[in-house]
C-alpha cells in the first residue's frame, strides 16, 4: 500500500511542478506534463514499469474528454459556420492525412501503417492552440476562428479514426497480444457471433445510447438531483460515462466512439452544465496523468540513436502541414497576417496523436519501436509550437503592420495642441470627449483607421498613424506639449511609449491606461506620472450599486467604496514592493499574499465602523425594479 501512495505522491508532484512553470512560460499545459514525466521517467527514474499500467487508466480521460467535446456541438453553432468546420477542417485532415500516407509509404511502411501515420499527424494540438490564441487575444480573429473550425473537426474527425485502427490490425503484430487479446474476448459479447448478428448488435448498442440517453437521462438525473446530494450526481455522471464506455468495448468499439454520441445526445440536456461542471476536474487530472506516463515513457536512448530521424521527421511534418495549412487559407481566402496565424498555428501534431499512437500499439497496427520513434516526433513538433508563434509575433504580425501602415500613410498633422491622445478606442474616446466639452485642444493619433472614422464623425479632429513612432510624436508636437495620455490597446507598445517620451521629454506629463495591476507597474517603471487601471473604478463603481441592491443606503455605499479606494492607495508602495520582488524570482511570494490579507483585514475594520447615519432626504434609495413591480 506504501508504494501505491509514494508513486502517487511522485505523479502528482511533478504535474504540481512543472504544469504552473510551463504556463508561465509560454509552453501550455500540454507540454508541462510531458516535461514532468520526462523528469521522473528517463531522466531521474523515479517511476518506472508501473508507468504502461497506469497509461491504461489514465485512457479514460480521453473518454470524458470526447463525450464534453460531444457537449459542446451545439446543432445550430455547427450549422452556422459548416462551411469552415466542414470544407476547410475536412479538407485540412484528409489533404494532411493523405500526405502523411504517401511519406510513410515512401519510407516503406505497409499500407495500414502508413494510412494510421497519417491519421496521427493530420491532427494538431487543440490545448496549446487554443489556449495561446485566447492568451495573445487571437481567438476572434480571423485566423483565430479558422483554426478553431479546424481543430474542432480534428477532434470529432478522431472518432472515425479511432473506429477504423482495429479494422488496420496486421497479423505479424498480433503474436505478441495474444494474452491480451484473449483476455478481450472473455469480455465480449460478440467474439463468436457471426458478422451479421455482430453487426445487429452493435446497432443495437448505438441505439442504446442514443435512445436512452435521451429518455432516460434526464428523469434519472432529476431523481439524484432531488436528492440534494451533489456527490451523488457527480457519482451518476461518472456511472454514465463508464457505463457507456463499458458497453461500447462488450460490442468492440471504441468507448470513446460511444462517449462522444452520449455528450452530442445530452448536448442540449438542462443539466449539461452540471454534467460539464462534474466532470472536467477528473478529464483534466486523468489526461494530464495520460500525458506524464507518455513522457514517462519517452525512450532517450532511441532519441539518441535515432536523432537525425527523429529532427528530420518533426521539420517535415512542420513543413508538410504548414505548406498544406497555407493552401486552404489562399483558397478559403484567410488573408494577410490571419493567414500566417492559421497556417503556423496548426502546424504542429497533436495530443490525440499520442492517443492514437498507444492505441494503434494496442491494436497491433503500429510496433513498438516505430511507435517510440513517432512520438518523440509529436512531442517536438509540440514543443516547438511557442517558437512558431514567436515568429507570428516578432517577424509576421509586424510585416503586416508595416504593409498596412505603408498603404496608407500617416496623416499629414496640420496643428498641435498642449494634449496629444495616442489610441481612441473605446476608452480614448471618452478621455477625448471630456476634454473636448471643456474646450481643451486636443491632438488624437490612432493606426486603426476604422477608429480614427468613427471618431471624425463626432467631430474630433484626429490623425491616422501610429503614436509609437517617435517621427510621428514629434511631428504632432511632443516637444511643446504638456500632457501625454495614453490609451492605446496593446501594453507592451504602450510601456515602451511611456518610457521613449520620459526619457526624452520629461517635463512631459503621461497619464497611462493600464490593463491591470502588473501592467500599472509596468507603466510606474517606465515613468508614468499617473496610471489608471481600465477596469478598477467602474468594477469600484459597480461594487457600490451591489451594496445599493443589498439595502445600504447610497450614500453610505459611495462612503464605503472611497474608503476601498483609500484603504488600497495607503498600501500601494508595500504591494509595489512585492510584485518587484515577484517579478525578479526573489521569492514565490507568500509577502504577495501575505499583503493581500492584510489589505483585507484593514478593508474590514474600516467597512465595520459606525458610520453617519445619512439623512434620507439627501438621497434617494434605490429600489431594484423587481420590488417596484411588487408593490
């Protein structure tokens, strides 16, 4: 028993280690767990043949993982964008497929091999994909969307996939499975039927699911749920999904194939939230375990003996799929840098490649040395994935920002003013307008033109080009102004703006927007006289209207907000201190938390005091609408 909780202790300790490090990289949480098996497998030893066990168990993740996916395909959301989902994702995983099938025959696998190669290379890896665009802010952009059509077909594309590798199976790999596979049979209810009652049953079986899943389901849950027992119903979703699971192997399909069915079933169930709620602690802990034993079970001998290979095939799949990738975005017209994001965004393989990989080793399809070789190719090709995204970032996006800049030149700035405004967005306008309506002349620069038109239209006098270049802040008259305000919608450009204008015209005085707390430092460090967080004093704002709707007298509340405000300005140098701490690796920082708590306990004091009873004709109690339509 001793051993079971030391192995146990050893697993979860490196996900605990590694995944939060990767994260704060850069590196998704995908290739953290591989970092953390490769640490206690190959290199420490800390774990060792328990590892091909445990991969067994963790498989289930992959279960719950394709039956939310099956959750989340709302009929009408995939109607709405079937051209994408279907035509560009369709075409993505068979033109990848196929490609990957002729260079594996070339190479000189047999024909099932090489069609399951190519299976596991069309797919990419939807956690680091998705989780860097919405990270970078990318996700509702063009080539945002397009590579979240394409990654959502590649995981509904790998349950076919998984249905199709059984049928690959090659007799020469079977020798070595044949414990196992009797095994199997014992566990099969159609082992010695005939193929056209197998086939009767395991139309039966879908029906089943389909069937029961959406008569049965929902009186089964309303029963555990009037219980009031929430570790009853997680305990059903669990049942459901095993169960499912279980039935689905009894006929020799993939359990998966009938998870997935039962999440598209249950896709507009009342109690889907719940179910999703429930579940994704135990599929993110199981396939993060999957993920560890994959890099546990990384064989660096056969890197070492094999690394030409190994690096030659990671750069030919890059290569092959970004070539593919740049293709459909030309014909599906994903233009300019959108296209760029597309292609090197979807470039790399994917988690499911692993899935497939161990899959298709259990299935006989695929033999063990050339699985251990592939996927060290899936998990560098993965590693690699925060690389293509630095050369969007740094070589892409600013080739295409200067295209876009040189097609239309900046305005030719025919005044100054005291107050130049870099970016008029939604929070630059508003900055503007209150300057406007005192009479304040003003000197407004934005590079987004669309912005620059809206803002003409409510008659402020503003300019097209980018307020980073310093040609341009001289030309708008930096040198003469007294006031800088920044509010431009990118916060390194905004940081290296404030620091450029302090460093050569100091008797200038900035006031900064920043995105949060770490931004505002950022901006403090760079010069800025004033910083103001977007969201602080409207989330401030909004915090007294909660008072107000819980029956504290306006007045109080805007007394007690303003003291909120006071109690955190009195300990903004201490937190100041200790995010610097933070951000050199002084400390993990228990004095951030520490500082936090007591912010707290002082905001506590503070809110608890005896406050003047406000007189009720100062002003008025806000009554919520619901109370007014009852009395």
């Amino acid at each position: 028993m001793t051993a079971y909780f030391v192995q146990a202790f050893i697993y979860l300790a490196a996900a605990v280690i590694a995944v939060p490090m990767a994260k704060r990289f850069g590196l998704g949480s995908v290739l953290g767990y591989l970092v953390a098996g490769v640490v206690i497998g190959p290199a420490t030893g800390l774990v060792g043949q328990e590892t091909t066990t445990i991969q067994h168990f963790a498989e289930f993740g992959v279960v719950m993982m394709l039956f939310l996916v099956g959750m989340e395909l709302d009929p009408k959301a995939l109607w709405a964008m079937r051209i994408r989902l279907l035509g560009l994702g369709g075409l993505q995983v068979l033109l990848t497929a196929a490609a990957g099938t002729l260079v594996a025959l070339w190479l000189g696998l047999v024909w099932q091999t090489a069609l399951t190669v190519g299976f596991v290379f069309a797919l990419s890896s939807t956690a680091i994909v998705l989780q860097t665009l919405n990270e970078k802010g990318l996700a509702k952009t063009e080539g945002g969307r397009s590579a979240f059509s394409v990654l959502l077909f590649q995981d509904i594309a790998v349950i076919p996939m998984l249905a199709i590798i059984p049928l690959l199976a090659l007799p020469e790999l079977m020798d070595g499975s044949s414990a196992a596979a009797a095994e199997h049979s014992e566990l099969s209810l159609v082992a010695d039927l005939p193929a056209w009652a197998h086939g009767v049953v395991v139309v039966i079986a879908i029906a089943l699911v389909i069937v029961g899943g959406y008569f049965l389901s929902r009186p089964l849950f309303r029963y555990v749920v009037n219980s009031g027992l929430r570790e009853v119903f997680t305990a059903t979703a669990l049942m459901l999904v095993i169960g499912i699971s279980a039935l689905m192997s009894l006929v020799d399909l993939s359990p998966a194939l009938g998870a997935f069915l039962a999440g598209v079933v249950l896709a507009n169930s009342e109690f889907r939230h719940e179910l999703e709620a429930n579940l994704e602690p135990f599929k993110g802990l199981l396939l993060g375990l999957f993920f560890i034993t994959v890099g546990a079970g990384i064989n660096f001998q056969v890197l070492a003996d094999e690394w030409a290979l190994v690096l030659s095939l990671a750069a030919a799949v890059l290569l092959v799929k970004a070539l593919i990738l740049l293709v459909l975005a030309l014909i599906f017209r994903i233009k300019g840098s959108n296209g760029w994001l597309f292609t090197l965004g979807l470039a790399q393989a994917g988690e499911f490649g692993f899935v497939l990989l161990t899959y298709s080793q259990q299935n006989s399809v695929i033999p063990a040395d050339l699985a251990q070789i592939l996927s060290l190719v899936v998990a560098l090709s993965m590693f690699l994935t925060p690389l293509l995204f630095i050369i969007y970032d740094q070589v892409v996006l600013p080739r295409y920002r200067r295209r876009k800049n040189d097609e239309r030149e900046a305005d030719l700035i025919e005044e100054t003013a005291p107050v130049i405004v870099a970016g008029v967005g939604r929070f630059g306008q508003i900055v503007c307008r209150l300057l406007r309506a005192n009479n304040i002349p003003i000197v407004v620069l934005d590079h987004e033109i669309q912005q620059i038109d809206n803002v003409r239209r409510i008659n402020i006098k503003s300019y097209f080009g980018d307020a980073s270049r310093p040609e341009l802040l001289e030309t708008a008259g930096i040198s003469e102004a007294r006031l800088l305000v920044v509010a431009i919608d990118d916060r390194d450009r905004s940081t290296r703006m404030v620091e450029h204008v302090k460093k050569l015209y100091p008797g200038v005085w900035v006031l900064a927007r920043a995105f949060d707390r770490g931004h505002g430092y950022e901006l403090r460090e760079a010069g800025a006289d004033d910083v103001v967080s977007e969201t602080y004093h409207s989330a401030l704002e909004l915090g007294g209207h909660a008072l107000t709707a819980m029956g504290v007298h306006p007045l109080r509340a805007k007394q007690m907000t303003w003291a909120f405000y006071e109690n955190e300005a009195a300990h903004e140098d201490e937190l100041y201190d200790a995010w610097r701490e933070l951000e050199e690796g002084i400390s993990f920082s228990p004095r951030y938390g520490e500082l936090f708590m007591k912010l707290e306990e002082a905001l506590s004091s503070v809110m608890q005091k005896d406050w003047d009873e406000p007189k009720q004709e100062d002003v008025p109690v806000w009554t919520p609408p619901e109370a007014e339509k009852k009395a």
